[in-house]
C-alpha cells in the first residue's frame, strides 16, 4: 500500500531552471510521420532539446493544457541538464504495440518489432465494435501464440462495457488491461466485477496515474492491480521512481509516442526501478517511419539495450516542422516556461 506520509511531489526535483533565451536557442521542433495511424494522428510533433547532459524530448499532445503540459517540459530538462539516475540493469524488455488496426495488418505491424515476447493491442477505438476488438487480439494470439498479450482500453469503456469486453477477451489469455475506464472509482467497481465473475484480468492503470494531481490515489483506492508509468507526464525520472515507490503496486514504463531522445528518458526509469517484472511499452519508435536519430532505440531480440542517443543535424534538417508550427511549439515553449520560474 502507498505510503500515507509521504507527498506525491516529496521527489520532484527542483532544477535550477535554464534560462528561456537558452531553451529557445537549444530547440529544434521536428514532424515524423507515422507508419500507421496512432491516437488518430499520422504526423507526431515534438520539440527537441539539447542540454550539458544530453538531449530532452518536450512532445505533450497539443491538446494538453500549459500546466499538465510543465512536467513534461520539466521531465526534458531533467534529462537535458541534470542527467539520470544510476541503471540497476543493462537492457529493457520490451512488448510490440499494435493500433487499432484491421486484424489482417496485424501480421505487417508485428513484423516491424522482430522478435517480441509481449504485445499491447489497442482497444475500445471510438468507431469501432468489440467484434473488431476481437479480431485484433485473435490476430496477434494467432501469430504469438506465446506471447503475452495485453490489452490498452485508453478509458474508452464504460464499466459495463469493459466487464463485457474483458470477459470475452479473456478467453485469449490476457497479462493484463490496461485503463479499461477513465476513473479510478470505475476501475475498482471493473475490477471487483471481474474478480467476482471469476475472470482473471488484472487492471493497470495509465491515465488514473499520470493525469491525476495525486498520482497515488488509484492505489489507495485498490483500483488497480499495477501501474504504467510514463517520464514525461509525471514530471521525470526520479519523480517517477518515487511514484513507484509510494504506491507499492508493480510498474510497466511506457512511452507517451516519444523519438528515440524520449525513448531514452524511460529505458533510464526502467532501468532504475528495483523490479521490472513486466516487458515495457519502448518500443514504439518502430511505428514511426523515421527517427531523429541515426541509431534509434529499437528492440533486438526483444530488448533494448541502454544507451545514450543523439538527434542527428541532417534528420532535424528533413524533418524540420512547419515555420507556423516551429512558432506555436515556441510559443508554447515561452508560456510553460514561464510556469516552471519562480
């Protein structure tokens, strides 16, 4: 259970905040298209930062607000100006992400991740049925027959929803479902539900933690049965290390649809975590049709390696934004900027 004395942010580290002239000359604003089509997007923007200590990724969804939108910005500047914390292992399992594709472009997605042990399969996509929630997952437990499969509802159900839904997934032997609802109060009321009908699916939950302003509330309510945990949303490295800490649930890193510099900063908090008993949501950079980086962070052999990466000139160059869209990532750049200085 969580620890009741101790803060959600006692860990969030207080940079000494880089000047904004030196963010601005620091930046580089870039558009990469997608592969398939991913939270209904084919073009994923990002802004691109280079510190003493390496490179930091600030990519909140434009939809995002400027004060959800600081902690990512200052999860970059933990990782452009301070560095992470020191690996307690060399590489990171990672799971194949499938979007909620037609079932017959399963076998073309998977095939771009190589040898995988673990798949997420999206789910619950507005538009479409659970027939064809079924058939994704058929697809992918047709292909990987060992594999481990789980499922991302992204809180598109509601709760008599999601017991229907996962009741009938099930039979395809799921690890775990991922946000089946968007509250915490729904995802206790799933999980009792599922627990009481004698179907075994764990719940993990993804927005109830890194959306909330008390990020351990879904644990003190019982509402899930482990965590997935993303560096930017929640702030950084070492503020998500203490999330993991507090909440005494087991953790699943992923990534919020980052380059390979983002990519980085979870590779670091998985490598920190003291246990890492699930393969982690890294592996997404193959959904992208290019990097921004020579030598992206993709798996082999169903792990990344740690290392560190660098954003490449002439890739920063070709995939430059759009100057109206480089003046709005700056602009918002300025006013989150703003809310991060005393």
């Amino acid at each position: 259970m969580p620890n009741p004395g101790l803060s959600p942010d006692s860990a969030h580290v207080r940079l000494a905040v880089p000047p904004l002239e030196e963010l601005l000359a620091a930046a580089h604003v870039v558009s990469l298209p997608m592969r398939v089509k991913f939270r209904g997007i084919m073009q994923r923007e990002s802004l691109l930062l280079r510190g003493p200590a390496g490179w930091g990724e600030f990519c909140p969804f434009p939809e995002y607000g400027d004060a959800e939108a600081s902690r990512w910005l200052a999860a970059a500047l933990e990782a452009g100006w301070q560095g992470f914390p020191a690996p307690l292992r060399a590489s990171v399992p990672v799971n194949a992400t499938v979007p909620a594709v037609p079932a017959d472009q399963v076998p073309d997605v998977l095939a771009r991740f190589g040898r995988v042990d673990a798949v997420k399969v999206k789910v619950a996509e507005q538009g479409q049925s659970l027939d064809d929630d079924a058939a994704r997952v058929r697809a992918v437990r047709a292909a990987l027959p060992s594999a481990a499969v789980r499922v991302d509802a992204n809180g598109g159900w509601d709760v008599p929803g999601a017991v229907e839904a996962l009741t009938r997934l099930a039979s395809f032997g799921l690890e775990y479902a991922e946000q089946p609802v968007p509250s915490i109060e729904g995802l206790a009321e799933v999980r009792a539900r599922l627990r009481d009908g004698g179907t075994p699916v764990p719940i993990a939950a993804d927005e109830s933690v890194r959306k909330e302003t008390d990020p351990l509330r879904v644990a003190r309510a019982g509402a899930a049965d482990l965590l997935v945990v993303k560096v930017a949303p929640l702030g950084g490295v070492r503020r998500a290390l203490d999330i993991v800490a507090q909440a005494g649930l087991p953790a699943v890193v992923s990534s919020a649809l980052d380059t390979s510099v983002g990519i980085r900063a979870g590779l670091a908090l998985a490598a920190a975590l003291p246990a890492l008993p699930y393969a982690c949501g890294l592996g997404t950079v193959s959904l992208f049709e290019s990097d921004i980086t020579l030598d992206p962070l993709v798996a082999d052999d169903g792990a990344i390696r740690l290392r560190d990466v660098a954003a490449d000139a002439g890739l920063l160059e070709r995939f430059a934004a759009p100057a109206e869209r480089r003046d709005w990532w700056l602009g918002r750049l300025r006013r989150v900027h703003a809310l991060l200085t005393p």
